[in-house]
C-alpha cells in the first residue's frame, strides 16, 4: 500500500500548480513513489524544488517593471536614440560618463582617471558621480550604439531594477506576490525616483538600496550570523558606492536606525550575536572599496571643497514636500505649476512627494501589521520612513518655499565632519520611499487575504523568503 506523507496547505498548492520539471523535483516530498516507503526529503532540497517554483514568478514580474519603465519614460523609451530623456543639463554629463567608462574599460585603461578633459593634465573622476554600476550595466550597449542609446536604456533599465529589487524586499516581508509586485513598483516608480530620471542618472541606480536591506535583514534575523552574511552585506554596500557615494552614507546610518529598532523590540542579545558579522561586513566593504578610496583621498588637490551651507539648505526638501507633486508629475503637474515658484527652489532634487494614495496604503499598512504578524517589520519601516524624512528636510525648517529659523532634525548632522558631503539633504528621502513601499506590501497583503474566493495559491510566496 503506498503510504503518502502529509503536506501542509500551501506545500500542496505549490505542488499542484507546478509543471512536469518541478513536480519531479518535488518528489522528494511525497512518501513511496518509487519503494512504498516513507522518506523525509532534505531540507536543502525542499527548498531548491521550492525555489525553483518562484522564478516564474520573479521573471514574470521583472518583464512587468521593465513594461511600467518604458511607459514612464515614453516616448524617448521607444526612439532611445533620438535624444536624452529628461532636462538638458546633468543628463549630458552622465552620458559623456557612460560612453568615457566605456571607452577606457575598451583600452583597458583605468575609468577613474582620464586626460579628455583638462588636456594635458589628468582629472581624477573618482569624486564625481559617474556611476560606474551603471557604467558596467550599460557597457555592451555603450560599446555597440553609443551614449545616447545607452543613456536612455540605462535610465530605463535602471527604474526597472530599482522596482524589482524592492519587489525581493517586498516579498520577503509579505510573503505575497502581488503585494510584492505592488510594493516594488511603488519604489521604483516613486515621485523621488522619477523626477531624479530628469537628469541624475546616478541616484536613478537605486537598486543596491533594496538589495543592501536584504542582506541585512538576512544577517540580523539569523541565529548564527557568520562570515557569508557578513561578505553579503559588505558586497551590497559597496554596489551602493558604485551608483552613488550618498547612498552609502545614508545606508550606513540606516543599518543604526534597524539596528536601534531591533534592540528595542528584542534586547541587546540581537547585537552580541550579529556583531562579528557587522564586522565581517564592514571589514569586507573596506577591503573592496580601498582602490577607490586611495583615488578618493590619495591626493589632496583631487579632493572637491565641500558645499556651503547655503547650498545644502537650498537643496533640502520642504516640511509639506510630502503632499506637493513635482511640475512634472503625470496627473498632477497642472495644480503644481500654479503654485508659488518659491515652494521649488530645490528644482527636481527637491522633490519628496509621496503620493496620497500610496501614503494612505502605507498607513493601512502599519496599522494592519500585527495582525499579519509583521510587527518588526511595521516599527522598522514606520521608523525609516519618518526619521529619513525629517533629516530630508535639511539643517534649517522650510515651509511652503519660505525659509524659518526653525533648525531641522538634520542641523546636528550636518555638524558632523564629512556628512557635508550629502550636499542635497533632500535625497535622504529614498529611505522613505523605500518604507512606504514595504508598508504598502503590508496593507496591500492584508486586503488581499480577506477578499472572497482569492486564489492564495497564486499569491502567496511557495518558497522561503531567503534569497541569499
């Protein structure tokens, strides 16, 4: 008599919904298929045959970021070499920097150095944002088509892995695919990201932002934290080096504000039993960036003078920038330009718009967390998204474009040595969008399992939310 080990519910929809390859894979599972006898299958391989069931999934949504990118960048998207997308300025430069990266890496000459500009002397492009991540991620098509072309796949390219990495992100909290999806797009196509599309190509590569907080959370939530999830976290950050060097500084003093959350909700013993791995981490970023680094302090006239307080504070976003849409927002962009100049001295950079709809999720969101048993995840965010956004609002208080005496949350900041380098405050705001986006997988999860007649089969994650 064939004997059948039991399987939980969504174990069995895993298996049902699978095809001839995986069902195989899966086998494993099912007791005296082949010998009548019951076998318990490897954990390993449950959770290879598991894994394999999600790349449908991940292929399938990465091809539904990619459809979203080109409609958000029409009509360039379908002419990429009919010229730049976004306002002529920065745009240029991050084009020369595409087809410079390009042009060395083909002569095996070193990217961060070049003599094409200030002939014959040799400028070090190590301090300037020429997004090498990006640089490498174009470089097939920055060899083949030219800047141009490759500028505007990049942009393109870009929006749709920043959507998909925090769609990984999303789903690690979730646990739901749609919800996931809904919350990766939220990111990836946030009114932060798409108005820096207009010309910083550099802040557009946001992707190592998402990746960087998995790797995080998958040291932090392992009971024996070891050197892998150290060297995995340490490699994720040096990816936000390689886009943007503010991204690293402002992932950096993220990982204090998760760290403080988890101390807070689970005691000191988080810290004494991840610290090795913090360092492991640390240690490995340092090791990997040193080149870049010795190009960065090695020669004191290479390095820039740092901006003026004045420049910091006109580049900081507004205390009601939450609710003001950029000039160049889809269905708003009409109200906002009748609005006083004044409100958008800060130009695009300025730009923290959150969106009411998605604001409104993210609320229902944090609110619905416990009882999807999301707690951690909910004061992680919810204190992400708050505490970036003040900092955002630079050293002193701006209210509707008219500057106050009032000093900001990041007044005390901008008194440390070298955290002037973040000359635009209002870019600590990518954190935000990044909380409201994991927010929104939660509210958006929430509403999904209580509708009638769902097919949670097709919503819920079938394999661990590892990916590492």
């Amino acid at each position: 008599m064939m004997m059948v080990m039991p399987m939980r519910p969504w174990l069995h929809a895993a298996v049902k919904n699978t095809g001839p390859s995986t069902l195989c894979q899966a086998s494993t599972i099912v007791a005296g298929l082949t010998n009548r006898r019951p076998r318990v299958a490897p954990e390993g391989a449950l959770d290879s045959a598991l894994r394999r069931a999600e790349w449908p999934w991940h292929a399938l949504s990465f091809a539904i970021c990619f459809l979203l990118a080109v409609i958000f960048t029409l009509p360039t998207s379908l002419a990429p070499a009919s010229g730049l997308m976004g306002y002529s300025g920065d745009n240029f430069q991050h084009a020369w920097f595409l087809w410079e990266f390009a042009h060395a890496v083909a002569k095996l000459h070193n990217p961060f150095y070049t003599d094409l500009i200030y002939f014959p002397s040799r400028a070090n492009l190590a301090w300037s944002t020429m997004d090498p991540l990006a640089g490498a991620v174009a470089l097939p098509v920055s060899l083949a088509l030219g800047p141009v072309v490759a500028y505007n796949v990049s942009l393109v390219l870009q929006l749709a892995l920043a959507a998909f990495f925090a769609r990984l992100l999303c789903l690690r909290v979730c646990e739901n695919q749609i919800a996931a999806l809904v919350g990766g797009a939220c990111f990836g196509f946030s009114p932060f990201l798409l108005a820096h599309s207009l010309g910083h190509l550099s802040l557009v590569t946001a992707f190592p932002a998402p990746l960087y907080f998995l790797a995080l959370d998958r040291l932090l939530t392992s009971n024996k934290p070891g050197w892998k999830d150290g060297t995995l976290l340490g490699g994720a950050l040096l990816l936000t080096a390689l886009a943007h060097y503010n991204y690293t500084v402002i992932c950096i003093l993220a990982t204090l504000v998760v760290i403080a959350v988890d101390i807070a909700l689970g005691g000191w013993q988080l810290l004494w039993r991840s610290w090795k791995a913090l360092a492991c981490g640390a240690v490995t970023f340092v090791v990997v960036f040193s080149p870049m680094l010795a190009m960065l302090v090695g020669n004191a006239a290479d390095r820039p003078k740092p901006r003026g307080i004045e420049h910091v504070q006109q580049y900081s976003a507004d205390v009601l920038g939450f609710l003001i849409p950029s000039w160049n927002h889809i269905l708003l962009g009409r109200f906002a330009r009748r609005m006083d100049l004044s409100v958008f001295v800060a130009g695009y950079e300025g730009t923290v718009y959150i969106g009411i709809v998605i604001l409104a999720l993210a609320v229902f969101g944090a609110i619905k967390a416990r009882e999807l048993g999301r707690t951690r995840w909910m004061w992680q965010a919810l204190t992400l998204g708050v505490a970036f956004y003040l900092l955002s609002l630079g050293p002193s208080l701006r209210v509707l474009g008219h500057a106050t005496s009032i000093p900001g949350p990041a007044a005390l900041l901008y008194r440390l040595p070298g955290l002037d380098f973040v000359s635009a405050p209002a870019r600590f705001a990518v954190i935000t969008a990044l909380a409201a986006a994991i927010l929104v997988s939660l509210g958006i999860t929430f509403l999904l399992e209580r509708l009638p007649h769902t097919p949670q089969r097709y919503l819920r994650s079938q394999a661990s939310p590892r990916y590492f």
